[in-house]
C-alpha cells in the first residue's frame, strides 16, 4: 500500500491478501470484478484492490485479478 503525498488523490493498488491479513480476515478466492460472474475464482494473493482515494465512499473500491490490474496500470488508469 503506497500512501505517499503525490499519489494520495489518484487511484491505487493494494493486494487484497495483504489487506485481508491485516485485517485478520482468512479467505482463500475472490472474483475479479473487471471478469465478471463467469470469470473463475482467483486466489487471493493474485487479487488487487482497486481504490479512488479522491473519493471517500467505499463504494468506490473493487476487486481485480493480476492480469486486468495490469492492463489497468499499464494503460495509465492507476498509479
């Protein structure tokens, strides 16, 4: 997780095993949101979380696997 002053009103990646364990929550797949119902459940260790930090509604979070995350850093959409 990178909180750094420059970054702090963009969007970022955080992985989503490494939030799940400091919240002390135990969860062995989720679904990436940007494959949809049918993608096939991912282990959490390949999942990101996607958040807008310039908004402060939880909404605004969502779950990505490896690959979408990356097409979505690699074509500028987070930092």
């Amino acid at each position: 997780m990178t909180d750094i002053l420059e970054t702090r009103t963009h969007l970022s990646l955080d992985n989503y095993a490494d939030v799940l364990a400091l919240a002390d929550i135990v969860r062995a797949t989720g679904r990436c949101v940007a494959c949809g119902p049918a993608g096939h459940a991912v282990r959490t260790d390949a999942l990101w979380i996607v958040h807008d930090r310039t908004s402060s509604d939880l909404g605004s979070v969502a779950i990505l696997c490896a690959r979408h995350a990356s097409e979505w850093a690699r074509g500028g959409h987070v930092l």
